[in-house]
C-alpha cells in the first residue's frame, strides 16, 4: 500500500511494533523509511501528518489500548487530518498463532475482532468525525468480515 499512496502524491513512513516487520519493510520498500514503534507512542511531533492510514494495525490490541491508540493518530495528524482504520469485524478475541506454530514458529498470537459500531464510538471519543463506514462479510477463504471506517479530526487538538 505505501507505493500506492507515493504515487498519489503522499510522504510515506511506516511503523510496527515488530522488529521482524520492520526488517521486511525495510527490503521490500526502502525508499520509505520505517521504523519500530508502539501506536501507543508514536515517534512524531504533535499535527504532523495529513492521514494516518491503520491497514489491520489495531487487530493485535487490546480493546483498553484502543482510546490510546487513537488519541495517538489524533496528535499526529493535523487539524482536519484523516484516519483510516481497517479491521476484521466480530465479537471477542481469537488465538490465531497456529499457522504459524505448523510452520516451525513458536507464536502465540491474539486478534481482537470489533463492531464498526464500536470503533465508531472509539474514533468520536478520540475527537474524530466519522466520514464513512464500510462493512462486508467473509470472501473466500476469509473467515471473518471486514470493515473500514474513515474519520477526520476535528480543528484543535
């Protein structure tokens, strides 16, 4: 996605809590420079960015670190700035390491599954005006729905 949004015109960076995500960032995409970070902290200056672009970021966190999460992507981006959140949609959590664990890894891994209705709340809360929420069911081999939700920062922070 970050050649996509270059072409369109976009400074990119990348972040991810994990080293390994990173290193592969990093080799697939060099030109963009990434780096290991929390969406809890994010290593920028206050009204930063444009847009905060959360492709499946927030699945591995918590519910409790989703108010965080998104008072985070709100000081980063400047007034008016917009946030796109993507998610697996559902109710609970799920282990979903075992792919991994069949191909050698030693991983346990959780993915917390929402409601746009929740996220929505979560985005107001956080001071963002919902533009538009997109909900769909399970493709293919997909087991869950997905949604997006898109919300621009209200002025001030």
């Amino acid at each position: 996605m970050m050649p996509v949004l270059a072409e369109m015109g976009c400074t990119v960076e990348g972040v991810d809590l994990s080293e390994g995500m990173i290193r592969r960032a990093r080799a697939d995409h060099p030109e963009f420079p990434s780096q290991v970070a929390s969406l809890r902290a994010l290593p920028f200056p206050d009204a930063t960015f444009a847009g905060v672009f959360a492709w499946y970021s927030t699945i591995h966190s918590p519910d409790e670190d989703l108010p965080a999460i998104f008072g985070e992507a709100r000081r980063v981006l400047r007034p008016g700035g917009v946030v796109l959140v993507a998610f697996q949609t559902g109710d609970g959590v799920r282990e979903i390491g075992a792919g991994f664990r069949q191909r050698g890894h030693n991983v346990e891994l959780d993915r917390w599954h929402r409601g746009v209705a929740q996220m929505c709340d979560l985005l107001d809360a956080a001071d963002f005006d919902i533009l538009a929420a997109f909900e769909r069911a399970a493709i293919n081999r997909e087991s869950d729905g997905q949604a997006v939700v898109v919300a621009r920062s209200r002025a001030g922070l």
